[in-house]
C-alpha cells in the first residue's frame, strides 16, 4: 500500500508541476496564442480544485459500493484519463477535453488520497494509527513527490524537450502509461477483501 501510496504521490507531483506550464505553452502555437485557455489558464486549472470538492462528497457512496480497493484503482484510472486527455486537448476545438481532464482531476486526487487515509484508519491498531497516518502522508507528499519532480524533470529534459520546446502530447502520454502501468500492477499485487 505504502509503494503504491508513493507512485501515486509522484503522479500528483506530475499534474501539479506541469499543468499550468502546458496551458501557458499554447501562447506559441499561433491559432491558440489569443485562446481563453492562455489567457485564463489559472481559471481553467482552478476546476480542479472545485472538482476535488464535489469528489470527497461522493467518497461515502463509492466506498460503500465498491469497498476501497476498487475505489482506489479508480482513482488511478483517473489519472490515466488526467493525462491522456491532456495529451490529446487543445484551446479551441479540444477544449473539453482540457476540461474534462480538470473535472477528472478531483476524482484521481481524493479517491486515493481520502480513501487510503481511511484505509490507514480502519487497518491499523489504534496505538500506531497517527504514526501510519503521518508516514503515509510522508510517502505521498514527501517522497512520492521529491522523486516524481526529479525524474520527471530528468524524463522531459533529456527525451521530450527539443531547442527548448517541449513535446507536451508525449510527456501525458508517458505520464497516463506510467499510471495505467500502476494500475495494472495495483490490481494484480494489492490485497484487500471489502466487507
């Protein structure tokens, strides 16, 4: 759970370092330079967050249907769709996709990160609970997200990045294979029986 927990946190790091940079890119690609997508990208990237808000509420629900293991793997599914959809999009006639992709977000963010801090709380004996509360967060949001930083950047430099421009439809596609790569494996090695 904890190595899963890890990979995921670099996929986060990967949405939250690159998003808006992919946005303010489309400025020198002439047909979208004058897009609302360039002007605003702060506004379409703030979607997310209002989406993440919607998705905690449906957490109940969905735990209670499909129990936490296949939430998760939702929530990693999602991140392929995150950046698939990102990697397809553009600010005019791909637009909904870009917000698509936003409204996606909230689902991959939440159903890994609320769900696996419950999965924590109802797993755990109560005299180590705060302790795997907090290396969890640690393992998400510490190293998940010092390695997903350093590698991608390392990734995007040395194979995606041409005279200083960089080949944004490859870099998602990578990034939405290194989550369905997790999911796959995630379905495969990850052991839980939802009662």
């Amino acid at each position: 759970f904890f190595i899963f927990s890890m990979f995921l946190g670099a996929a986060l790091q990967l949405t939250n370092m690159y998003g808006d940079s992919y946005l303010d890119d489309f400025k020198n690609i002439p047909q979208y330079a004058d897009s609302f997508v360039v002007k605003y990208s702060t506004i379409i990237m703030s979607i997310s967050q209002i989406s993440e808000t919607v998705f905690i509420l449906t957490i109940p629900f969905f735990l209670k249907k499909f129990g936490i293991k296949k939430v998760m793997l939702f929530s990693m599914l999602a991140w392929v769709l995150r950046f698939g959809l990102f990697a397809y999009g553009n600010p005019v006639d791909g637009l909904w996709m870009i917000i698509l992709s936003c409204i996606v977000y909230g689902m991959a963010f939440d159903f890994f990160n609320i769900s696996g801090s419950l999965f924590i709380e109802t797993t755990t004996d109560s005299k180590i609970r705060s302790s795997a509360q907090g290396l969890f967060m640690m393992v998400t949001n510490g190293i998940g997200a010092y390695l997903g930083s350093k590698i991608s950047g390392f990734v995007i430099d040395t194979y995606f990045t041409t005279g200083g421009a960089k080949d944004w439809h490859n870099i998602w596609l990578s990034f939405a294979g290194y989550a369905l790569v997790i999911a796959i494996l995630f379905l495969v090695l990850f052991k839980h029986k939802h009662d």
